[in-house]
C-alpha cells in the first residue's frame, strides 16, 4: 500500500501552469492508470478454484477408448517362406514369357529383313525374268505354255536385231533368265538415221485441242505408270490416245472380260460395279453390287496397259460420255520404241568416253541402262568442293570448269568424253574440287550413282586409280578406304577430287 506522502496531487499539479499538451498527457494517464487500478481490484475479486472434476471425465473417456484399440489389436504373421517361394515363381514365368517374347520378336525381325531385303532388290517391271513371274504366280508359267505351242510368243524380227543363243524365234524358256513379255509384240524399232518423230509417224495419232491435252495431263499426272515417262513419251501417250463415244446405259468394260484398254473421262459420269467372289448374276445386266462413280478427269483400266488380266470390275455409262482410250499395244510399244532410242542414243555417247572403251558391248549396254543425262544451266555447279561424293559423271556435251576454293579462275576444264567424281566413291571421300558449267554455255552429263557406279565400273577400278596416280600422284589413291560415319557422311580427306583430268 502506498503512502499519503507517494500519492499524486493530481489537482495541485494541474493548477501549477503546465502548457496545455502536458496537462493534456496527464489527465490521459490519470484515465489510464484508474481503469488499471480497477481491473487489478474485479481480478482480486475472482475465485482462484480450477473444476476438476470436468476434465477428469473427459481423459477418463479418451483412456477407455484408447484402452479399447489397444486391446483389440492383433499383430498378423507373414510366412516369409512362402512369399520368396511366390516372388522366385513369378521372376521364372516372367523370365520364360521374355524369352518366347524375344524369340518371336527374332522372327519377326527377320521376316521384315527378308522382306525389306526383296524390295530393295526388286527390278522395275520392263526388268523382270520369267523365272520371276512364274516363281510369283504359277499359273501363268502354264498359260505361257500353252501360248507357246500355239506359237503366239514368237517376234519376228527379234534374232536379226537382238540376236538369239540359237537363232530359232524368241520364246521365252523358263528356267533361263530371260525378259518377261506380256503378249507377242513386234517393236518399230528406229532404224539406223531414223528420226524420233518417224516412229511417232508409224503410229495413228488422234488430234486434240491443247484444252483437252491438259485435261488429259491432269488426269494422268499423279498415276503411278505414266509418272516416270519422260517428256519424249509422255508426248506419244498423249497423241496416240484416242476419242471414244458412250452413250447412256452402255458398258464400258466388263468384270472377267480380257483388259486392253486405259481411259480418261474428258465428260459424261460412270458408275463402277464389283460381283463378290461366288455371286452368280441373275441376268446379263447384273453387275452387282456399286462401289465407285466417275466423273471427268477420272481415269480408269491403267493395269490393261500393263497386265493381260481380267477386268476386276464393270464400268457403266450413266450419261452420254466423251472418253480418251490408249490400247496396251500401243502404250507398250511406246516404251519399247523409247526406251530402245535411248539406249542406242547412250551408247553411242559413251563409245566416246576412253575410259569405257575397256568395257564389252554388253558391259556398255548395261552401263547406257543405268546412266542418266543431267543438263545444267550456264554457271550451275555439278559437284560442289567439300561436299559428299554419291555420283560418277561424264562430259556428254559442253566443258566443265573445275574450281579449288581460293582461285577466281578455273585450275582445269574437261571436254567431252572427260569424267569426274570417281575418286569421291573409291576413297570414300569428300568432293576435292567443284566443278560446274561455264557461265556462257549449257553443260550436259552423264551420271551413275554410287552402287550401279560400283557394280558396273568395277573392272575398271584399276584403270582408274592408275589414272589418277599418273596425274596426281600416289597419295591420291593411297589413303586408307574409310567408311561413311553413323549420319552417312564421309570424313574429310585432302586427296583431290576427279579422275576429271584436274590437271589437263
């Protein structure tokens, strides 16, 4: 308890003269400290008991329970045994269902390696032997004979200018390689001097608007058989085929009928009907069930030209039609006629190449088969230095310059009968130099890719190596044959480029 001489006169000091905001402050803390005082007396006033009795209830309810799921509480037993006895059953049929997995997957593997092996290896089609055609379909082996004696595979005129092992009429032999012919055909060969045009000639041509000639090429465009026809014969297509006039109703051609013909629809609608295996059709106009319709720019019986096969489905006329139709005689003796011009054409320009003079005749022809001609503008590059080398060239018309990275002008040019790009496939190694057309004149080519390169000009590998020691020296050929790396590039090497005389 404090003493009267401790208390503060509250009145006396706030009589003294004290400037307003201190007097202010301490009536403020003259309130504060009575409200202290009178808290402190209601808390003196409180009972100080705690209720006991109320908690006890409660923990005695949490302890009950607790004693409950502790009573209740059963440890279980695992038989550990038994467990690693399941686990080791499981590994073994999971180890033996891999290894069957494995073991067809193998198999597998290897079908798709065969079968990716025999599409590599698969010839075009003019290519094929009859040993191919019969060992894929031997029904036809069996029709050929028969054709055979009846004496309609005979070609007159073939042994005077193919000649024959024995002089007797072409016939095909099974069990000798010799090439597939779809049906007897006598070829307009171009004779010795004999233009291309004059063959063109021999043949009917039906005149047409150049409105429906590019109708017909945008028909024709995007089918697999005329896509790689080069320009020569996709022209001749074009003019040998011929007007066709359907009226409503009538049959174009008819399921199981011999194919001859190939049509574009130039105007006019058709429907397509397909007779399902085993179905016999209730009267002569019953061709079964529809599937397709034709409108113009359509194009159907593309198989005719090549297969003497039956008709797979029937065409119908649903309004008058205007049809352009090309026989397979026609088509047929097109390739043969072209394809016969450009062999001769190649072969005669690769007798001027001294170095395919070490070559047969018939090494030659297999050569002229496999080469494609290449024009290049004024001032475009053939072979660019540093790059990878895929291609065998030789000068067919025009010069070649050829260019080391630094020089302005030309180190070397190559004339006709000239080739380049062999060291790049023998050495395996990159472009040493470019080589590209004059900037005032057309370059025209001959190229082998890099596997006909090696299987045809292999007799000459030495030839070629000697050549280029003489001109550049050992290290040229002497450089270890190493192998593209993992993305197909070859690794760099600083032997120079070409068997193109670089140094001439």
């Amino acid at each position: 308890m404090a003493s009267k001489a401790a208390v503060v006169d509250f009145s006396k000091i706030l009589s003294s003269g004290l400037g307003k905001e201190t007097t202010a402050q301490l009536v403020s803390f003259r309130k504060r400290h009575d409200d202290a005082k009178r808290a402190l007396t209601a808390l003196k006033a409180l009972p100080a008991s705690v209720d006991l009795s109320h908690y006890k209830s409660v923990l005695k309810d949490v302890v009950a329970q607790a004693e409950k799921i502790l009573s209740g509480f059963k440890p279980v037993s695992y038989d550990v045994d038994a467990q690693i006895k399941a686990l080791d059953s499981f590994e073994a049929k999971a180890v033996s269902q891999a290894e069957e997995s494995a073991v067809k997957l193998e198999a597998e593997l290897k079908d798709l390696k065969a079968t990716l092996s025999n599409i590599e290896e698969a010839r075009p089609f003019d290519q094929l032997t009859s040993e191919d055609v019969v060992a894929a379909r031997p029904e036809i082996g069996k029709t050929v004979e028969e054709m055979v004696k009846k004496g309609k595979w005979s070609l007159p005129g073939y042994a005077e200018k193919f000649g024959t092992d024995d002089g007797a009429s072409f016939v095909p032999r099974f069990g000798r390689r010799t090439s597939v012919s779809a049906e007897s055909l006598t070829p307009a060969y171009p004779k010795a001097g004999q233009e291309r045009e004059q063959a063109r000639e021999n043949r009917a041509q039906a005149p047409k608007t150049e409105n429906q000639n590019q109708r017909i090429r945008a028909a024709v465009g995007s089918n697999l058989l005329f896509r790689n026809l080069d320009t020569e014969q996709y022209n001749d297509v074009l003019e040998a085929m011929k007007e066709v006039k359907v009226e409503s109703g009538d049959v174009v051609i008819k399921q199981g009928d011999q194919g001859d013909y190939f049509y574009v629809v130039e105007s006019g609608t058709l429907d397509v009907y397909v007779l399902q295996p085993g179905a016999t059709a209730g009267d002569a106009d019953d061709l079964g069930e529809k599937v397709l319709s034709y409108g113009p720019g359509s194009s159907f019986g593309e198989l005719a030209l090549m297969y003497m096969q039956p008709r797979a489905a029937s065409i119908k006329a649903t309004s008058a039609c205007t049809l352009w139709a090309l026989d397979r005689l026609t088509f047929r003796s097109i390739l043969v006629e072209s394809n016969y011009h450009r062999r001769s054409l190649y072969n005669q320009l690769l007798q001027h190449v001294p170095l395919l003079t070490h070559l047969s005749e018939a090494e030659r022809l297999r050569v002229s088969d496999a080469i494609e001609l290449e024009t290049f503008e004024p001032g475009a590059v053939v072979v660019k230095e540093g790059s990878e080398g895929n291609h065998f060239y030789v000068v067919v018309n025009g010069v070649a310059e050829v260019h080391k990275e630094g020089n302005n002008e030309p180190i070397s040019t190559l004339v006709r009968g000239s080739y380049f790009g062999e060291l790049a496939l023998l050495n395996n190694t990159t472009r040493a130099a470019t080589v590209s057309a004059p900037a005032n004149e057309q370059l025209q080519v001959a190229k082998l890719d890099a596997s006909a390169f090696t299987r045809l000009l292999g007799p000459l590998t030495d030839i070629m190596r000697d050549h280029a020691r003489e001109h550049y020296g050992p290290a040229a050929v002497s450089a270890p044959q190493a192998a593209p790396n993992a993305e197909g590039e070859a690794p760099p090497s600083s032997i120079p480029e070409a068997g193109d005389p670089l140094s001439q």
